[in-house]
C-alpha cells in the first residue's frame, strides 16, 4: 500500500511539471502522467480503506471473522490461479477458431445488418469474455457464426454457407467452460470455503488469539512501534537521533528509550518461551493430534 502511495505522489509531482499547453482532457495521451495518477490513487484509496480489516483482530466479536476471511483469502487465491490457467486454453482455442470472421457481416430479409460479434476474434477479447461469463454477463450467441452476404457482390442467385461444424464446435467448447467453471469448479470452492469456515469455527478462540498475538508482536519486538501514519513521527525521531549522535553531548539527552535488548535479556530463554506458546497453539488446535 505504501508503494501505492509513493507511486501515486512521484506522478502526481510529474504530472504538476508537465505542460498539457492548456489542452482538455479529452486530447491527453493514454498514459498520461496525471491520468495514471488519478488511477493508482484510486486503488490506493481501497487498500487503505481495507488496512481498517488489519486492526479489527482487535475485536473479539469481529476478529474471529476476520481470521476466517482470511484463511478463505487463500482458498480463492487458488480458486482464480486454476480459473486463470482454463481461461487461458480456452481462450486460445475459441480464438483460433472465431479470428478468420473479423469483421463478417449481412442483411437479414427485414433490412437489418447482422455483423459478428467480436467475442472471440482476438485473443484479449476471448479473455474479457471468458471472464465476465463467470458473472453470466457473456450471451449465448457470442460463439455465433456470421457469413459475408455474397448475393450483394456476386451474382443475385449465389448462396453463402454455413460453417454448422465450425459454430457447433464453438457451442461445445463455451458449453465445457460453464460446466467446468460455473459446475465443478465454483462448487468445489464453496465446499472448500465452509469446511475452512468450520475448522475455523471449532477453534475460534485460539484461531483469534493466535492472530492477533502475531500482529501484536510485529509492535512489541520493535519493527514497527505505531500503526500508520504515526510510524512516520518514529522514524523522523530516529532520523534525528542518528544526527545528533554524533555530538556526545546531547547522545544521552536523544537516547530513545525502546531498545530490542531491553525486551531480549536472554535470547535462549525468549526461543524456549516462544516455542511452548506455539507447542500449546497447535495442541488446542488439534486435540486429538499427539505431540512429540
């Protein structure tokens, strides 16, 4: 998130020493400096409103959920790699199969012009559709068939065919896509999903417990002394102290009080400490597990 930011500032300062020479918006270039600031400052905007997710394993009511969200998290991380791999093979094939009717079209008895959808004939076009049908927002005649009118360029009794095999192929392979996508795969997933929900459920309490020790730790051991912005006021501090340093007479006056050693008086003792914690963690976790 903070990458976001910094990405979004070092823009935002291209963007104020460029000269648009006054143009509007609508001649400014793809890429344009304020155009990709505007962008990354709206996915930074939702990171940083989702950081709010972070603190609420504070929370004895929310933060079990939490814990649950994000063990789900890395079910759908898996969910979307295998939805990515099938998209993209059938995007390829459906590709191959429709590109060659780019731009076919005719006229229909009633006048009107039928022209091919342009679904399939290009591969980032495949993607897009492949996608959005796992929202059913792909139609049924994307993998329709359009032949060029012949009648209107060659003689008034010529025919045109159709490609039955072609369309009925194409049929197939956008029917196997539901079924695997929408049937198996989405299934598969929400069985996945509430069986991570009810191990989670079973052990609520050592699940929270457990998360939210390992987010206070990220403070205590002095990584981080404060959330953000705040952390910000701490580095500043430490950036001066590191100056003056140097001056042996105000060494002691800027002396920070925080200091890892003070934590850590014997490194055997925290090790040992800290693995019964985490012995007893998975014990409560998996009763009937034996431990060693």
């Amino acid at each position: 998130m903070e990458a976001v930011f910094l990405m979004t500032f070092v823009f935002w300062i291209k963007a104020y020493f460029d000269s648009d020479d006054g143009n509007e918006r609508k001649y400014w270039p793809s890429f344009d400096a304020t155009l990709i600031h505007e962008g990354l400052l709206a996915i930074a905007s939702i990171l940083a409103c989702g950081r709010l997710m972070y603190f609420c394993q504070h929370s004895r009511l929310a933060g079990p959920f939490q814990t649950s969200l994000e063990y789900m998290g890395y079910e759908i991380l898996g969910f979307l790699f295998i939805c990515f791999i099938i998209i993209l093979s059938f995007a390829t094939g459906l590709t191959r199969l429709y590109q060659a009717y780019n731009g076919m079209s005719y006229v229909d008895s009633s006048g009107t012009k039928v022209v091919q959808m342009s679904s399939f004939v290009s591969f980032d076009q495949s993607v897009k559709t492949l996608f959005w049908a796992l929202f059913g927002m792909s139609p049924v005649e994307a993998v329709d068939i359009v032949m060029l009118d012949l009648s209107s360029s060659a003689k008034s009794n010529s025919t045109f065919n159709q490609h039955v095999f072609t369309e009925g192929v194409g049929h197939f392979l956008y029917a196997v896509y539901h079924l695997l996508i929408l049937i198996v795969l989405v299934n598969t997933l929400i069985a996945m999903m509430t069986n991570s929900f009810q191990n989670i459920v079973n052990n609520v309490n050592v699940e929270w417990k457990f998360a939210r020790t390992q987010m206070l730790l990220t403070y205590i051991d002095g990584i981080i002394l404060c959330s953000s912005p705040f952390n910000l006021i701490y580095y500043l501090v430490l950036l001066c102290y590191k100056k003056v340093q140097k001056t042996k007479r105000l060494s002691n006056y800027w002396k920070l009080p925080v200091s890892l050693e003070d934590y850590h008086h014997d490194p055997a003792h925290y090790e040992a400490l800290m693995d019964v914690i985490i012995r007893r963690y998975f014990k409560e976790k998996n009763p009937l597990e034996t431990t060693v």
